[in-house]
C-alpha cells in the first residue's frame, strides 16, 4: 500500500473503529484498519479546462448527506410520549411517599382529558383513531394518518451583476455550480436504480385527516369547512394556503390552556389526582417537588421505552418541547386546575385534613405542638367551609388557610406589635434562667423530670433566621424561594452537578460515545465550558471541592434539611461551624402559660424554688389601634366627557393649574365610620328582633344543665359534685346513690390511714415538716420574692381592608404599616409554604374578619355560634359580608 494513497480526511471517522485515515480506491474512501466504506465521501477529478488555469488536474473531497433511516416502528405520537412520562412522574410521587390509589386516580382524570379531547375513550369515533385537536403535530399526522407536510422552499435570489466576458473569477462560479447539479443528478440516478425494487413495493395508504369538534370550530375561523376538507385529504402536502398548525398566540386563553399538549398537563393532573385521594402531598407540596427537580423534564427520557428513547434529542424537538417551560407559579397552576376540571366536568375538590396539615406545619416552623391544637380548637369553633365563590372549579386555598391559622394564633399570644412580644420574651427569659436553676439543683438531689422552658419567641426568631441561611448555603432551591442570597461559584457548582447528573441518566448518552476519540471530545466540551462558568461567575472560596449535601424528598424540608446538616456536622464532615443556639429545640418548650394556664408551673416554682409567680397582662400598642380601611380605587372614565383646547392660555398659567389641581389617589386608608341611612338600620334591627322571637319557641333552648344536689355536712349545703366519694360517706356506708358522682373514690390507703392516724402524731409531723422548710429556706440563697410573668390580654392590631386588585406599589405602601415583626413572620410563612405573602395575608384577613365581626356573641360559644349579620356600620357590614363569602 502507497502511502501517498492513504489520507487523513477532516472532521471524519470510521463508523466501526473511529480511524481517521481512509485510502481512496475508484472515488471511494475505505478505511485502513477495517476496510469499511465511508459513504458520505467520494472523489471528484476535476481537470485544467475545470479551472480555467494551467495546473494540473487533482482530486477533490466531496461529502455527500447520508440518508436518513426511517424508523417508523420506534414512532409513538405526542399522547403516547407524554402518557410514559406521566407514569414515570407517578412512579417517583409513590416512592416519595404518596398513596397507592394515586395510580387509579391518575388514570381516571388523564382518561377523562383524552375522552375530551377525543383522542381515546370516545364512542362517536367511525375509524377508531386518535384526533387531531387545535394545536395538533405534524408529527402525529404523519404517524396516523400518513400525511406529509412539505416545507416552503424560498427560491435563491441571485443578484446578477454587470460583468464581463472575460470575468474568470465568475465563469468558475457558475461552472461549479452547473457540475454541482450534475453530481448531484448523478447520484439520485443512480440510488434510484438501486433502490427500483424497493420503490415498486405497495406504500401505506394515507387516510383523510380527523379533527376534533373543537378543532374544526377553531379552524373555521380562518377557512371554511369544505376548504378544510381540501386539507384534510391532501396526503403530501402540495397545499401551502393556509397553516394546520396555528399559532397559540392566535388562540383564545381557554384554547391555548387546554388544547396545546404539554408537560405542565401532566402536572395538573398529578395535582387533580392528589387532591381527590385526599394524599398527604398537597398542590404547593407537588410545586415544590417541581422546583427541587424532584420531577423534572431533564430525566424524561428514563421514563420512555428502549427503543423510542434512542431517538433523543430529535423526539423532544418534534413534541416542540422546547417552547415549553418546566417550572409553574402558584398562580399558573391554579388558573390551569380550574380550566382543566372545567373541561373533564370536576364536580368539586376533597377538604383535606387540616388538623394534620396544621401539624406538619407546625413542625416545620419548629414551634411547639401546642399551638397545633391550638389551631385545631379555633378550627372547631367554626369550621372553614370553603364555599366555591368563584365556582366549583377553581382550587380552594386550603395551604393559606392553615398557615393563617398559625399566624393569628401567634399573633394573638404575643401581639406582634414590636413592642409587646419583646416584653414576653424578656420576662420568659428570666423565667427560664430560674427553671434552668431549679433543675441543677433538682438533678443533684433527686432524678425528678425538670419542668419545662418557657417558649420564647425572640429566641425562636433568631433561630428560624439563622436555620435559613445555613440550608440555604446547601440547597440552592430553598435559597431561591427564601430569597437568601447565595455565592456565584456555589451556583455554578450546583448547576455542573445538575448537567453531569442528566447526562449520566440520558439513556443513550453512553452509546453516542461509542469511540474514545468522541469520548475525549465530549470531555473537552466540558471542560472548557465549566472553565468559562468559572471565569465568568468565580471559583468556589474553597480550593477544593465545595461540600455537597444531596437532600432526599420531604414534606417538611427545612425540618428535615437541618437535621441532616447537623448529622454530618456530628461526623465533621462540613466546612462550616454551627452556633450554639441552633441546637435547641424549640419544640420541646411550652406555650400553656402564655395561655393564662399557669397552675402548673406557680406550683413548681412554689414547691421547689419557694417564689411567687405573677401574671401580668400586656395591651395592644396604642400606634397599631386605628389605623383605618385600604381599598383601591379605580378610575373612572368619562365617556361623553368634552374636552377643548385652550390656545390661548399662557405657559405660566396653565403651569399653576396643573399644580392645583389634585390628583386622585389610587389607594387610601380611611377610617370605618361609614353608616347606613335612618330607614335601612330600622330594618336591621326590625329583622334581628324578628329572629329573636322565632328562636324563642326554638327547644334548643329548653335544654338545662343537670341539677346539683346538695347534701348536708356538718350543717353545710355543699354540692354533690363537688365532693369525693369518702368525703361524703364512710366505708360501713358503700350503697349506691341514684344520681351519679362527679369524682370517682381515690386514694383509698391514704384518707383511711389519714383518718385513724391520732391527732398528736399529725401536729408532730406538721411541726418538722415546718422545720425542715424552714432550713431549705435558709439555705436558697438566689431564691427571689417574686417573678413576673407578663402574657398578651388577646387582643390584638387589626389592619383590614381589600386584597383584590392592589397593585404591585399599593402593596409595598401597604407593607410600610405593618410592624418588623408581623411583616418577617408573614414573609417566612409564606416562604415556607411557597406563595406570595399577599395571598396569605387575604386568608388572614378572612380569619380576623369572621372572629372580630361575624360573630353575634362571643359568650354563648360553648353552646352555639351565631353569625352576625344586623351591622350598622356600613364599611364593617359590607367587609364582613365579602370574606363571610369566602370562609
């Protein structure tokens, strides 16, 4: 073999062995280490008379396009594609935790939108295949009904300069283009010979196109039906008059929403799905799982069978994936629940377990579990109903409804005024500093339990502050929705990781790198553009590798996110140092003081510190008590308003009329002193006296409390219930009464002993038992006369008004009244659940709303509750009337 034969060609491989040397033999190229045949070069001679020039003739490289390989049976439609990658984001919601029955679920409500948009499950279909809908794919036409589109071909303009006869430049310009087309004619002559027996083979008839009854309403409006039909039977696609495939910006909202195909579908369903099994995975629970990636578009093709998820990239560019975005906003997502059980005819949602929602997210704010029963209690007085308003198909607010909950009771144990809850975190502070005494001394005498710490609020602040901080440095998510903001060189380590992570996962990634020269130019790839991340955004602040924690699913991820930090920090396997303070756990403190339920701790602090507890009550601050309604106004437009243009007005004058003249505003705060006329509150009360006298003969009010019966004892009436059983008879006397008795017999052994014991040996065992107070007295030197304990009376700042259309700088005003505390707490509240804080702060204002205005009277609820409806002050009747509405 000449070595002259054998060349090195550019940019070119063997596709067996990856050798880049190749020997040309009769116009062809073969490799020299498998002797395969490279079909995409072939060798062109081209002569002197070629060239115009008086060289020699050589021979060129000419690649010719490989053609392509159909693979007709790896096709699946668009439906198909996105009903694997459903089951697959169904499979990884049962491995984080989620109910079996979510699978039949699923399957219900996604058959229900295919019966709609009657590609499956529909009756009235003669040929039994899928339909075309408004936004259908071309792709789909091709696979079922064999229809080709072909593309608009722009004829080349050529501008035809001015030139001259002997121009060599531009008569070799059109001598190659003229032998260009004769190669290429060559060629397709000769592939047709040999592919004549494959030509001469039946083809697959093409069927008339099938759309669905919205479809064809949609596409009426740009032709008409019988021009439709002209479409519908046009297999190779020679008509080019009209576009099958319209825009979505040229749809209505509810068209584009429901009709277009695409993965944020598969998330609403899931979510449809969760809330009709009544799943522990809630919608805001699946948007965060979307948003840590948990279910991604970036795995999807995992999900996909074998042999379709060979196709890669080319698939995902057919389904027009690319337009689509991964990640969904609260309010996207409801907005599409509400289309989507609209069009499949949801009769309504399932009320889940607040209660337990109460719960999770208590732990998750790490307070203790009290105020979660706490909740639960103010849940029972009057239960939300949650009353479609809007109608049955839009997604009630049950996660903001919960986590007001939360915020109102804390706003009532400490009043969150800036002033009030930093007094009862001071007195709690000197309360617990003393318990912390007491069980010292308690654990050195005898192995009693301690009583617990007080809970303070504070402390707890500084806490949940610093708790965020420290997993967002971990976890770039909880950062995002935190709003925390984080070093650039940890960014871009997360996003590389993320990037390596999807290639490992693509199934066909390893066998695209079928030689190692590929393999070592995909690593170079990488490396270089790792390398210009980092030259762009920084290195990470530590020379090695940043540590890295990979966080597993949670309902509760800042809970669980920590704990996991503090266990590799046990091992000392993190680069950052932990305070103290985090290590306490706030969910062991106690809230019941701060409820005025202080028997318990007075007496411990009696028995064993010999100190006095007083309880003082804490009133509202007096900036916080009137602040006023806020409402926005809107503009009013003036139809038939004439307007005229004064010409000669001069410049100065009409200046100073420009500052005279007001401004209306579009967002004020007034105070509620708005009534109703003289007629209408006679009317008012006339009703309420009305239902006075119907609830008269009501027997609800017949029923009593039981009788006590009183007994005689030693010449006193005492009641019955309020006595043991040994205070009011002896052992010779044991016959049962005919009424029962409140407290049962107890402590049988000490009364009798205590009652046969002589009256001398009492006195004596009082007197030591005297003498050895005396001495702990004598030897508690930091005992105190008094400690004070100062609590909220629960009452609290009202700010109330309208949430509904304020804007985006009536809301910044309107968070300039709210105090640092209360608008911090909103803020990580609403994080934490993952909405806006004005979202939750409207579900707070419906809480306040009800429990300040809509009850009749606050001293009959351990009997009934009674909505309160004869308002005479007009601002506070209709504010009531519209969040009554949303309850």
């Amino acid at each position: 073999m000449n070595e002259s034969e054998v060349m090195e060609v550019d940019q070119m491989e063997c596709d067996v062995c990856g050798e880049r040397c190749f020997q040309e033999r009769e116009g062809f190229y073969y490799c020299i280490e498998c002797g395969t045949k490279k079909e995409q070069l072939r060798a062109v001679e081209i002569s002197a008379e070629d060239t115009f020039n008086d060289t020699a003739k050589h021979t060129t490289q000419r690649t010719i396009k490989k053609t392509k390989i159909k693979a007709e049976e790896n096709d699946i439609t668009s439906w198909e594609f996105y009903n694997y990658v459903l089951r697959g984001f169904l499979q990884e919601l049962i491995q984080m935790g989620a109910k079996p029955e979510l699978k039949l679920m699923t399957l219900q409500v996604w058959a229900a939108y295919m019966g709609r948009m009657e590609v499956a499950f529909c009756k009235n279909n003669e040929l039994g295949l899928p339909k075309l809908n408004v936004r259908a794919l071309q792709r789909d036409a091709r696979i079922i009904y064999n229809h080709k589109q072909n593309k608009r071909k722009r004829d080349r303009q050529i501008k035809k300069l001015p030139q001259d006869l002997g121009d060599e430049r531009s008569n070799w310009r059109e001598w190659r283009r003229t032998k260009r087309k004769l190669d290429e004619s060559d060629f397709t002559t000769q592939k047709k010979k040999g592919a004549l027996s494959e030509s001469t083979l039946p083809s697959n008839p093409s069927l008339r196109l099938q759309w669905s009854t919205n479809a064809r309403k949609s596409l009426k409006q740009q032709m008409p039906l019988k021009h439709l039909d002209k479409h519908s039977v046009d297999s190779e696609g020679s008509m080019h008059c009209h576009r099958l495939h319209p825009k979505a910006s040229t749809l209505n909202n509810f068209d584009r929403n429901i009709y277009c195909l695409n993965i944020t579908k598969l998330y609403v369903v899931l979510a449809i799905a969760l809330n009709l099994v009544e799943d522990d995975i809630n919608l805001l629970d699946l948007l965060r799982f979307i948003d840590e990636e948990h279910l991604t578009s970036r795995y999807m093709l995992q999900y996909l069978p074998d042999n379709v998820a060979m196709q890669g990239k080319t698939l995902i560019k057919q389904m027009e994936f690319g337009h689509q975005t991964d990640k969904c906003r609260y309010k996207f997502i409801r907005k599409q629940i509400a289309q989507m059980s609209r069009f499949i005819d949801l009769n309504g949602f399932q009320k889940p377990n607040l209660t337990a929602l109460a719960e999770r997210y208590v732990l998750e704010l790490n307070l203790p579990p009290e105020l979660a029963s706490y909740v639960s209690s103010l849940m029972d007085v009057l239960p939300p109903s949650f009353e479609p308003v809007h109608g049955q198909h839009v997604y009630p607010r049950y996660e903001a409804r919960v986590m007001a909950y939360i915020i109102y009771v804390l706003k009532l144990l400490f009043g969150l005024d800036d002033v009030k809850e930093r007094a009862i975190s001071d007195s709690a502070v000197a309360i617990n500093a003393r318990l912390q005494q007491l069980a010292d001394r308690q654990k050195r005498k005898s192995p009693e339990q301690a009583m617990a710490p007080l809970f303070v609020y504070t402390e707890w602040m500084e806490f949940v502050e610093m708790r965020k901080i420290l997993v967002a440095h971990y976890s770039e998510s909880f950062a995002r929705r935190f709003q925390v903001p984080t070093q650039n060189g940890r960014k871009v380590h997360d996003f590389i990781n993320k990037e390596r992570k999807q290639r490992e996962q693509e199934y066909n990634y390893k066998d695209m790198l079928v030689t190692p020269a590929m393999q070592r130019m995909q690593e170079n790839l990488c490396l270089i553009f790792e390398k210009l991340l980092h030259k762009e955004f920084g290195q990470p602040d530590s020379k090695e590798t940043p540590d890295h924690i990979e966080f597993q699913p949670s309902l509760t991820p800042a809970h669980s996110y920590f704990k996991r930090i503090l266990l590799h920090e046990s091992k000392d396997e993190l680069s950052v140092r932990i305070p103290d303070f985090l290590h306490v756990d706030h969910t062991e403190r106690q809230l019941a003081p701060y409820k005025n339920q202080t028997l318990e701790l007075s007496q411990y602090l009696l028995n064993l510190g010999r100190q006095q507890l007083r309880i003082e009550e804490l009133s509202c601050h007096s900036d916080y008590e009137q602040v006023g309604l806020f409402h926005t106004l809107q503009n009013i437009q003036e139809l038939n308003k004439e307007i005229r243009a004064n010409f000669n007005i001069k410049t100065p004058d009409w200046i100073e009329e420009l500052r005279q003249r007001e401004k209306r505003p579009s967002f004020v705060f007034r105070p509620a002193v708005a009534h109703y006329g003289k007629q209408y509150q006679n009317k008012l009360i006339e009703r309420a006296q009305r239902r006075q006298l119907l609830e008269v003969d009501n027997p609800f009010w017949q029923l009593t409390k039981t009788p006590n019966y009183l007994l005689k004892l030693k010449q006193e009436e005492i009641p019955l219930d309020n006595l043991m059983a040994l205070q009011t008879f002896d052992e010779r006397n044991m016959e049962p009464l005919r009424v029962p008795l409140k407290l049962p017999r107890r402590q049988l052994t000490a009364v009798t002993k205590d009652l046969n014991q002589p009256k001398l040996e009492r006195l004596q065992e009082q007197k030591e038992d005297q003498v050895q107070e005396q001495e702990q007295e004598e030897e508690d030197e930091q005992e105190l006369s008094e400690l004070l304990l100062k609590i909220s009376n629960h009452d609290c700042w009202l700010l109330h008004g309208y949430m509904a259309k304020v804007r985006e700088s009536d809301k910044q005003k309107l968070r300039t009244l709210f105090p640092c505390s209360f608008r911090w707490l909103l803020d990580t509240c609403a994080s934490t659940i993952g909405i806006e804080w004005e979202i939750l702060y409207e579900q707070l204002l419906v809480i306040e709303v009800m429990f300040h205005h809509g009850i009749e009277d606050w001293n009959n609820h351990t009997n009934h509750l009674s909505l309160k409806y004869n308002i005479l002050n007009k601002d506070i009747s209709s504010l009531t009337k519209i969040f009554r509405d949303m309850w």
